[in-house]
C-alpha cells in the first residue's frame, strides 16, 4: 500500500501549474507545511510571503485577483479562519477566484492539539455564497482538483491533510475526477457509504468488512462538498435506500450535514453521520485519535448496520 499525504498533492499541482505565467502564490508564513514552497523554490518572484498575517493575505490575493493572476492563498485551516470576515467581504461577496488551501485540517491532524485542529472549515466556507469547497482524499485526486480549480472563475476552499493516508487513485482515475461530481468507488445495493478526505480510506475498509458478512456497500468519494453532486446522492437514494456519511469534520454543517439537507428536501432516507460529535479535539496519534473519537473503520461498520436497520 503506498502512503502519501494529500498537502503533498497540493504542493505537486503548483508545481505542474507553475507554466502559466497568471499563477501566484501567496503565502503565510507555513509554506513548508502547506507544500506551497515547492512552487516558492522555482518561482520566488510568483511567491508573495505575508508573515503571520492572514487576513492581509485574502485581501493580497483579493487584489491580485482582479488585476489578472489565479493566487492560491495558503495556510493551516484553523489560521484560514482568523480571516473570515475578509474571505466573505473581500472574495466571496465580489466571487473573485482566489483559491484558498487550508492544511492540517481535523482531528487527524494528530499531536498539534485542538487549538489546531479546525473540525468546523468545511461548515463555515460552505456558509459563504460563491464558494466551492473541497476535501480530497489523496495525493492524486488533491493534484488533479487543485489543477483544475486554475480554469474556474469562482472562488475556492480546499481542505488538505498533514498525514500519509492509503493512495486511492493511479493518475489515470485521477484524471477523470470533476468538481462537484462525486466517484464512486466500490458497488453495493444494501447501503450508501459516502465520505470525504482521510475517511474515504476507512470507508473502503468498512466495505470490505461489511462485504464478509453479507452487507454490499456503495462507496463514494464525494471529494467536493459544494456544490454538491446532488443527482448522485438522489440516485443512490433509490438504489440503496439508505446512507452513512463520514467525514474528519464535526457532523453540524459538514459533508454530513450537506448530505441531510439534500436528503430531506429531496429524497428522504435513513442516514448515519460519523464524524466528530459537538466537542472539540485533543493531541494524539491521528489514527489512534480517529478510534477514540468514533470514527474508525468499525465504527463506520456500526453506522451502516444500524442505518440498514432503519430502512
């Protein structure tokens, strides 16, 4: 199994994007950590280093927007928040294209703490008109959505990973992945298991679980939570009458949250949301943490048992 780290998907698209001469980077003083510095270390006349100052960072790119560049605006999710106001007034209310990366996104993010660990990005840049918001799974579905969010018009937040998760996609099935269209991974007809970032892996592992005992699980990488892939959920709906959601994030106003609103205005159906319940994190192994906080693999398993029930 190869391991990779989504941030580092990241890091590789500036790099392959790096040959239009509208790309800019800009930076708040974690370029290393993002993976930003791969482009600063072929580029350092493209790359606009802030300092710790993330709300002059959004306006910075606010501002290279409208003359012309594409700026990808890089920090940790948690420190993208400190500039809220300045996302929403500066870029999203005007929808100019700044394409915003937070990284160490989570609980998974591990020993950082839950000072660092923003469980609540997803929810608050899907809040904002305009806004797309993304969580990729790996390093190669990262690479490829980062690239193709350099030929869109409207603005942009991408959750990134810190830590090596399984590498789902070769580069062919990457290449076939669009925003807002989710992939389905494996097929089954007993329930809808649909995840986002580092729980897309765990969900693989619950469907092959659940498979030994007679449960056939759909899998879906719905890697963008806004928009989201509606006409797929509405389809899974009436094949599989039910869902399991499961996401690094908290279960209010996240990919969990997403997939009930359309549910209940739409199709309804039974729904299970795993992911991290109205608290806050702590420090500790990613892997280890995601055990104590209810969202491993078995606790996926658990989730589709009990939702099939519910049917």
């Amino acid at each position: 199994m190869t391991l990779a780290a989504s941030r580092d998907g990241y890091g590789s698209a500036l790099v392959k994007l790096a040959s239009d001469p509208e790309i800019i980077v800009v930076e708040a003083d974690l370029g290393k950590s993002t993976k930003s510095q791969n482009f600063r270390k072929l580029h350092p006349e493209r790359t606009i280093s802030l300092g710790i100052a993330e709300q002059n960072m959004m306006l910075v790119s606010a501002g290279l927007a409208t003359s012309g560049y594409k700026p990808f605006a890089s920090t940790f999710a948690i420190f993208t928040e400190r500039a809220f106001e300045q996302v929403r007034n500066g870029i999203a209310r005007p929808n100019i294209p700044v394409h915003i990366c937070g990284s160490h996104g989570g609980i998974h993010t591990g020993t950082d703490g839950s000072s660092a660990q923003s469980i609540e990005d997803l929810a608050i840049y899907r809040s904002l008109p305009n806004m797309a918001v993304l969580h990729p799974s790996d390093f190669n579905s990262t690479e490829q959505l980062t690239i193709q969010l350099a030929n869109t018009n409207s603005p942009s937040y991408t959750r990134t990973a810190r830590n090596k998760t399984p590498v789902i996609y070769d580069e062919l099935a990457a290449s076939k992945l669009q925003i807002g269209k989710g992939a389905i991974l494996a097929e089954g007809g007993d329930v809808a298991i649909i995840a986002c970032g580092v729980m897309v892996s765990k969900a693989l592992e619950a469907a092959e679980s659940l498979s030994s005992s007679g449960i056939n699980a759909t899998v879906v990488d719905m890697h963008t939570i806004k928009p989201l892939d509606g006409t797929l959920i509405s389809s899974l709906a009436e094949k599989c009458g039910c869902f399991v959601t499961a996401e690094d994030h908290s279960v209010i106003g996240g990919l969990g949250g997403a997939v009930a609103e359309h549910l209940v205005e739409n199709c309804p159906a039974p729904l299970e949301r795993v992911g991290v319940s109205d608290h806050f994190g702590q420090s500790g192994d990613g892997d280890e943490l995601l055990e104590e906080f209810s969202m491993g693999m078995s606790h996926i398993v658990s989730a589709a048992q009990r939702v099939i029930e519910r049917k």
